[in-house]
C-alpha cells in the first residue's frame, strides 16, 4: 500500500471520497491528465475512457479551455453578486437550443435535476414525480429511488415517486390513468446508463410526452450526460421533443462543476424573485467566472463538425467492442461518443469490477461503471488501439487470468 492509499484510508469511509470509484478494492490513484492520457502514482501513463464519468469533451488539460480558467482565477474566483462570465456562457449555452428562453445554473447535474423537480412541484402544486426504474438522477431525495436506492430516504418522499420501466408504453400508460392528476413532472433520462445505456424508443418517448402534456404534468430531460451527443442536445435532435425543462451539466463546464436547468420563459418565471411565490434557489458557487470561462470556451470549441466526428470515433469503438466482447458474454450500448458496456454475467458489477483492473493493467483507465466516452484529442488510430487492447482484456477475463 503506498503513502497517498494510507492517507486515503485514514480520512475517507472505505478510502474513497465517492462511491462511484469503488473497485472492490484499493481503486488507483490518478495524479495527472493531459489530452487523452492520465498517469497514476506509480508514473504509469494510461489512455482515458472515464473522463470523470463523460465530463472532460476534450480530454485533460486543454491549452484554450485551461488558459481561459487560470486567467478567471486570477480576476477572482467568486462573487456574491452577477458576472460577466456567467452572462457569456448562458448567452452561449441558449443560442444551441433556441427553443429555451432562459437558464438558471447549479455546481451539478445532481442540483440541476433537484431543482427542477421543485419547479415542476411548485408550478403544478402536485406531489409525486415519475421516472425510469433503474435510471440515475443524482444522489438528490427524490431521484435516488429511481435508481433502486432508498436506504436513508423518508418513506414519505420515496412514497411520492413514481417508477415505470423503460419502453414500457403500457405501464406508462396505466400509471397515468391512475395517478396522471397527481404527477407534477415526468422525468426521462434519453439513453439511460444504469438501465443498459440503450437510448429510449421514439414512441415511448412521443407517449410520454403525450401523456404528460394531457394530464397537466411537466416533462423534464436530464441531458447531464447526453447533451454531447448533438449540439442542440440528444432529446431534441434525436426525438424532436421539447421538454418543459431541460436539464444539463457535465460537458458544459470545461472540467469544472457546473449543472443548469433550461426552458421556456413561462416555466422558468417561477424562479423569478420579482414575482410573488417565486421558487428560493441559492448555491455559494453557482455561476462562478472560472467555471463558467472554462465552460464556454469547451463549448466553443465544440462544434458542429466536431461532435459529428467524435460521434463517429464512438460509433467505431462501439461497433469494435461489440465484436471483440460478444463471445466473452459483453456487450456495447450507447450513441455516438458514449459507450455502455455491460456483461451478461450473473453478477455484472463484479465482472465490470475485474474488467476495470485487467484493462488498467493493459493501460486503459475504464469507468467502474462501465459508461466509457471518448474525447476530441483521440482519433482513429487511439480507438483502433483501445478496441485491441480491450479485446485482450475480454479474452483474459474470460480466461479467467
């Protein structure tokens, strides 16, 4: 056990400061990125699959978006009241998905979704939220029963969600005539990765939206991880929905945290503090100018074209894996520069969890989830290498080396 696993061990439950890194054992320590490669403690050089779970667009320390981030810090890292920054990126942010009036910023997807909800609650003066069983939110009250986890969540507040499975019009369809006048919003996450990461079917998506809209109840996107995948966003370039809210985070910060919330100026006027019964919304950090910089430049940087190629570095990944996993029991889900592998193992999460540290040995950094994405500095040749080396793992693992 090195020095830095020692000190982890003293100050965190388990190690770890986030249960998202579990590993089953001791998880690795990163201590510098650049581009598409990170190194560990050990000066071992690895190619990055995570990207901090599909946040980093274009890999670790780029020059523009770090430069931009250093020059903020250095007019000051935060204030109590509005900035310039802020101002820029959501001028930015609105110009990609016209159809949203206005955006209010959060530090997190997590916060984003959360306050969404609220809206949503407070517009309708309803209750209870529906969701896609096995679909993560954030770690918010509301949105950690729709992944199947309550432990510490009242049974009043898990009592007021709702689940149905995805692709399941009939369900859907049933809870709504059961409860459709109690329902405050719906909330859909487009390719949901702990449910597999298969993107939703269109008309599942279409009766969702008709539903909702029939019975007074808001639709809400969660777009944290999705908003890559098109300019415009998934949902809306995809299934030519226009959600009452959508919500994003992740990729539009430039590495640094950062969630919004978009959406029609009627929705969004219930965080308007002018109006009587206006929504309270606070965060000590939100729309700070060194996220916000860092933000706008990444998503400058992301065009049209170059979403359109990293897509397609996606889709070449995923086509390789599927091939080289299918005989080991594995599969590769997803669109475009997100990748979802999962095992058909009894226990998947512990077959991911030896994966991981087999494909870390080969030098790949993989997710322990198994949500992988690619970023802009790799190209054909890094995904020809990734799709070798991890058909390598697939054969050890299956081995049982």
């Amino acid at each position: 056990m090195d020095n830095i696993q020692e000190r982890r061990e003293r100050v965190y439950p388990g190690g770890l400061g986030r249960t998202s890194a579990y590993l089953g054992r001791p998880a690795p320590t990163l201590v510098r990125g650049s581009g598409y490669y990170v190194w560990d403690s050990e000066g071992v050089q690895k190619i990055d699959l995570n990207n901090n779970f599909t946040t980093l667009l274009h890999g670790h320390a780029h020059p523009e978006v770090t430069a931009a981030a250093t020059r903020a810090l250095e007019a000051g890292a935060c204030f109590g009241l509005p900035n310039p920054k802020e101002v820029a990126h959501a001028e930015s942010l609105l110009s990609r998905v016209p159809w949203c009036d206005q955006v209010r910023y959060t530090n997190s997807g997590t916060e984003a979704v959360m306050t969404a909800v609220r809206m949503a609650r407070a517009l309708t003066r309803r209750d209870r939220v529906l969701g896609l069983s096995s679909s993560y939110h954030g770690t918010g009250e509301a949105l950690l029963p729709m992944q199947g986890t309550i432990a510490g969540v009242p049974q009043g507040v898990t009592d007021d969600v709702l689940l149905v499975a995805p692709n399941d019009a009939d369900e859907l369809r049933a809870m709504f005539s059961l409860h459709g006048g109690e329902i405050a919003a719906i909330v859909l996450d487009m390719m949901p990765m702990n449910a597999g990461g298969r993107p939703l079917n269109p008309q599942f998506v279409a009766t969702a939206a008709t539903l909702a809209r029939q019975h007074g109840a808001l639709v809400i996107v969660d777009e944290v991880i999705s908003f890559r995948l098109h300019v415009q966003g998934f949902a809306n370039a995809v299934y030519d929905l226009y959600p009452d809210l959508l919500v994003t985070g992740k990729s539009i910060g430039g590495g640094l945290p950062m969630g919004a919330i978009l959406g029609r100026r009627d929705v969004m006027t219930i965080l308007d503090s002018s109006k009587p019964g206006a929504l309270f919304h606070g965060g000590t950090f939100t729309g700070n100018p060194v996220s916000m910089s860092a933000g706008l430049v990444a998503m400058n940087l992301f065009h049209a074209d170059e979403v359109g190629r990293l897509n397609e570095l996606g889709e070449r990944l995923r086509a390789g894996l599927t091939e080289g996993g299918q005989v080991s029991g594995w599969t590769a889900n997803g669109y475009g520069s997100v990748v979802r592998l999962n095992s058909r193992d009894q226990n998947p999460a512990r077959r991911m969890r030896d994966l991981f540290w087999i494909a870390f040995e080969e030098g790949i950094a993989l997710a322990p989830s198994g949500t992988l994405c690619v970023s802009t500095p790799m190209n054909d040749e890094v995904i020809d290498t990734l799709i070798e080396r991890l058909a390598c793992c697939f054969h050890k693992i299956d081995s049982g080396a």
